[in-house]
C-alpha cells in the first residue's frame, strides 16, 4: 500500500501540535470526542431533510473502547461519516477542517447547527499520546469503506476496507510508558470516565464506554457476603447543561448542587445569576456569588475566572478576561458558539466577542448585586463580609476608573445607625446646610467612637462614616465626591467654615504657650495649632491634608522602610484644664511646662495609635509627676 506524505507545512504544524500547541496531553481526548460529536451533528442535521437517513436526534451516540493489552483506545461514532475524498482533504492536509467547510455550505443556515471543530488540527492531538492512529469510516450514502492508517509525520496511507455500518471509528496505539509520562493512564476506565466528565461532559450525544462494576452475588450469605464484578454499559456525559435549561425548569436546590459539585464548594452560594443573550454575540452563562470566602482569597495563590464553554466543549476551566477584577470572587460558566478559538482551543483570540461578552456580564452582576442590596439587607450584608472589601479595591484600582458603577454597592459603618449604611443612606439623612460626608479613620469602630476629634459631631448629633479598614480612605480620596458632596475627615480636615479662623484668633490670645509648645517638640510637629473640634479632650494629633495616620500605617506595614509620613500637627483644647495648667507654667515653671509639653505630645501620639518616639522617657515623665 503506497504511503502518501504530508505536506512540508503540513509536518511542521504536526510537529507543533505533538509538541507545543496543546498545554495538557489529557486534551486529546476532548478532540477527538468533539470530531464524533461533530460527525453526529452533520448527520443529524442531513436527517432533517432526507428521511432515508433513518435516524433522529436519539439514535445517535459516541462510544469509547479500550483495550489495555493491546493498549488500543478507540473512540467510535455512528455520525456522517467519511469517503477517500474526504481522508484526503481532512486528514491528509493539516488545519483542514471538514467542519468549518460545512458551516460555510450552510449558509445562513449554519447559525442554526452547532459544530464544534473549525480547524481541523484536533484529531492530530492524538499523536500527543499515541504512535500510530487508524481511522475506519463509511460516509452515509458511499458504497464503499476506507482505512487510514498513520504513525505521524512520516505520511499516511488509505485503503478501501470492510465496514457494515455509517460512521467512524478512531483507533489510538497509545505510546509505552516512560520514566516522564505514564501514556498508559489514557486506558484506565477511571480516568476516560473522569476526562469526558471533566471536557466533554456536556456534548449533546450519549457518551458511552463499558465500566467495571461490584455487586453482592445473589446466593451470597448474609453473614459472610460475597462479590462479583461485572461489566456495564453506561452513559459518562450529562449531555443537557443546566445553564440551557430554562429558568422556570430548575429549582433552587437543583442551582445549589450544580454550584457545590462543580466548585467543590461546602456552602451553598448567596446569588445565582442565569444569563440568556442573543445577538451579535449569543452566549449562554450561570454565574455564581459564594455564601462564604473562599481560604486563599486573599491570596495571590487565588484565581479568578469562569469557566468557559464552546457549544458544550470546555475550553477553559478558568478564562480570567471574562470578569474584572472588582467582581473577581464570582464563579460560574459561560457556553457561547460565537467564540473565536485559537486552533488549539486552549487559547482565546482576543476579540471582540469576548469583549462583548465581558461588558455584559458586568453590568448582569452589578445589577444583580443592587437588587440584593434593595431586596435583602441582611443577606447583603454577609455578602459585604466576605466580599466587601473586593468592592472597595474595585473603586480605588485603575485610577478610579469603576467608581461609578461600584460606589452605590458600598457600605461603612455609621456612628449614628450603628450597623453598616450606603452613601445614598448617609446623603438622605444629612441635615440641608451639611456640606460634607464626614468620617473618621480607625482600627475598630469602638476605638473611632472614643477618638476626641468624634466627640463634638457625635454630641451635635451628625453621622459619622467610620472606616476600619485600610483601602477605607483610598476609597474616600478616590471617590472624592457623592451626589455633590465632599468627603471630609473628621480627624484631619477643617469640619466647617470660620472654624480655622476661631482657631487662628485662639491661637493669638495664647501665642506665648502655642511657641512655647513649638520650640520644646522641635521638628516633631510641623505645627502647634489651637483646636476647633476639641470638646472635652486636651489633644488631639491632625495629619491635614494628603496622607492620614491610617495610610501612614499602611504604607508602614507593606513596606517598612518607605519614607512616608503624614504631617503631626498637635491641636490644643485652649479651654481644657490642661492646657490652663500648662499656660500657667510656662511663666513660673518653665522646667515643668517643658514636661507638660511633652507629656500632651506623648498622648497625642497615643490616641492617634501612632508608635511613641521614647516609650522609656514617656514613662519617665509620667512617674516623675507622681512623685
């Protein structure tokens, strides 16, 4: 039989695809699968205008065979079928694809049917695994069978061949087993089984192989059992995705064990989200917001992505283009036939289907996390706990590119409602000559409420914003503004208009102390100021304007050898009775007013949560006023 050479191309393409083109070798099996499913579809559709065919949607199937002794795998199907033309143009010539030629066929009609191949390099993935392929097939309506036999990219050759039935069956020689590859896995029923589960487990045609199976012998006692293994035919793939079905057709528990099983989840998830779009880009998805965080979320181990699936073929288990990074803790799948693959369909081209798609699932999830926010508070509010945060990191990434689509999903805690509330909740509740949105920046929300600077507003009755976590302020400063009104640091921000001008004419009527203060702390404090927003406290420490205490801390924490550092400018209660007893002593006790200076700078640095600059001669002065 005279062997027919590929073409020079030809061969360095099968070159690539046994050694570069496809990441995981377990791909193979995927192709293969899609070509008979692909070859079923043809068939199937033909059946709808020639009722000589004899077959409809039910009869068609794909089925695996493997023999581990002769270490063969075969995977048959009873679909179109090929002739000798056929072999030639589809197999003979790489990147050939029989499927894409019968979409163009089609016509207007090709939307309609959906073949999965469209470059004709899958079947070649084969080769990854096996070292000599042969392909019997009967086309529907030929006389005659062929045989196709290859050991890669040394040629081919077709003969004609004995075949009773239409179809084709794909027999692999899988390779011997080396130090670096055990090939013979590919012929184990557990791991065909776990493959097709894992790839193809929603092609639209039963899959089926013979699986080994137990069961207790019939005349077996009771005390003393005995078992039988015994072979069965059984169907491997689901076929119908639950994504396909319709809305009204799948009960919540049954969204529930979809989510659990597919992502190995122990909780069941807070949001379900179906997605149904037709159009320029038609693309079924099944989106997923989990009821608890998961461990590595956090992490830079975590992978964000959703699955992704071409008419029922995965394609990628974890395609991250498809979500942004504000909506990274979102699981689920998305099955499009519009996809433009790359030929080893690991790959997206990046295009503008995917874009689209993208864009749209977006907006699916912002609305729906809206909805959840109106609809039911306190399952909102465990979202916020797991995934809140995410939220704020979405606001402040990209130069604060997303904050309008983010920042009516936000929540802080308020001093006034004591539980967490939207801004829209802050805005509506602001008396009408309010100017600001104020908050105030701390550990904990207990250790904000007990800060001197909260006092006066929190007495006047105001709501205040406590931010308690570190992106708070970022957030903040990235918003700038919400419906008009300005965020404004209770801690480090003038509170209201002429308070600075009060201040300025305190700090005149006392200028002796206030440069008295100044000279003994030196460049400690870049200023020593009168306070407006004291009450009942002595001192305060304010950053001003630019960077806070908490960013300070921050920015210490993630890296510890940065030199930024916010401004200390000490605040004074003129009408505390401190600050009386250390006016007095500047005059008669100049020694002990120095003492008293930096005793309210210490505490200063205290209340701030800031580190002390001597803690040893903090407690030093200290003691000495005990004595």
């Amino acid at each position: 039989m005279p062997k027919k050479q590929f073409k020079a191309e030809s061969k360095r393409l099968l070159d690539l695809m046994i050694n570069s083109i496809y990441t995981h070798k377990e791909i193979f099996l995927r192709e293969i699968i899609s070509n008979a499913s692909d070859a079923c579809d043809k068939l199937c559709y033909q059946a709808l205008t020639d009722s000589a065919v004899g077959m409809d949607r039910g009869d068609f199937r794909i089925e695996i065979t493997a023999d581990r002794e002769k270490r063969l795998l075969t995977v048959s199907d009873n679909g179109v079928g090929m002739d000798k033309a056929d072999l030639e143009n589809n197999l003979g010539i790489i990147a050939s694809s029989g499927s894409y030629k019968f979409k163009q066929e089609l016509g207007d009609d090709a939307k309609d049917t959906d073949v999965i191949g469209q470059f004709g390099v899958g079947f070649y993935s084969a080769f990854m695994v096996s070292d000599h392929i042969t392909v019997v097939t009967k086309k529907y309506g030929a006389e005659s069978a062929y045989l196709w036999q290859s050991s890669g990219a040394d040629g081919y050759t077709i003969a004609e061949c004995e075949k009773e039935t239409v179809g084709t069956d794909v027999i692999m020689h899988i390779k011997a087993d080396t130090d670096e590859e055990k090939y013979g896995e590919f012929l184990e029923s557990w791991r065909l089984q776990e493959l097709v589960r894992k790839y193809s487990d929603y092609i639209r045609f039963p899959i089926r192989m013979e699986v080994s199976k137990t069961r207790k012998k019939e005349d077996s006692p009771e005390d003393k059992p005995e078992y039988e293994t015994y072979a069965e035919v059984e169907t491997l793939n689901s076929m119908v995705p639950i994504w396909q079905r319709a809305k009204s057709e799948v009960t919540e528990e049954e969204y529930h064990k979809f989510y659990r099983d597919k992502f190995r989840d122990y909780a069941d998830p807070q949001r379900v989200i179906p997605v149904s779009v037709e159009g320029s880009v038609t693309y079924k998805a099944l989106l997923f917001v989990p009821g608890a965080t998961p461990f590595d979320y956090y992490t830079k181990e975590f992978e964000k992505g959703l699955q992704l699936y071409s008419n029922g073929v995965l394609i990628m288990d974890k395609c991250a283009d498809l979500l942004p990074e504000h909506f990274r803790f979102v699981r689920g799948v998305v099955d499009s036939p519009d996809l433009s693959l790359n030929i080893s369909r690991e790959l997206l081209q990046h295009d503008r289907q995917l874009k689209v798609i993208a864009g749209n699932l977006e907006k699916k999830i912002k609305a729906d996390l809206g909805k959840f926010l109106a609809e039911d508070r306190e399952g909102y509010q465990t979202f916020w706990k797991n995934f809140g945060r995410q939220l704020k990191y979405g606001v402040v990434n990209e130069y604060g590119r997303h904050k309008d689509l983010l920042q009516d999903l936000l929540l802080f805690y308020s001093s006034t409602e004591k539980k967490p509330v939207t801004l829209d909740e802050y805005v509506s509740r602001m008396r009408e000559d309010q100017k600001y949105i104020y908050y105030a920046a701390g550990e904990t929300a207990d250790k904000i409420d007990k800060l001197p600077q909260t006092e006066g507003l929190r007495d006047a009755g105001t709501e205040i914003l406590y931010f308690t976590e570190e992106v708070d302020e970022f957030c903040a400063q990235t918003l700038r503004t919400y419906k008009d009104k300005e965020f404004r640091s209770v801690l480090d921000q003038e509170l209201e208009e002429g308070a600075e001008k009060r201040a300025e004419e305190e700090a005149e009527a006392h200028k002796a102390a206030f440069d008295f203060v100044k000279e003994v702390l030196g460049d400690s404090v870049k200023e020593v100021k009168a306070s407006a927003r004291l009450k009942s406290h002595p001192v305060c420490l304010t950053a001003g304007e630019g960077l806070s205490f908490e960013m300070e801390k921050y920015f210490q924490a993630v890296q510890p050898d940065a030199p930024l550092k916010a401004d200390r400018i000490l605040e004074l209660n003129v009408d505390h009775p401190a600050f009386q007893a250390l006016e007095a002593a500047v005059e008669a006790d100049p020694e002990k007013a120095r003492t008293y200076a930096a005793l309210l700078y210490n505490q200063a640095l205290l209340i701030a949560g800031l580190p002390l600059d001597d803690p040893s001669g903090y407690t030093d002065l200290v003691c000495g006023l005990m004595k």
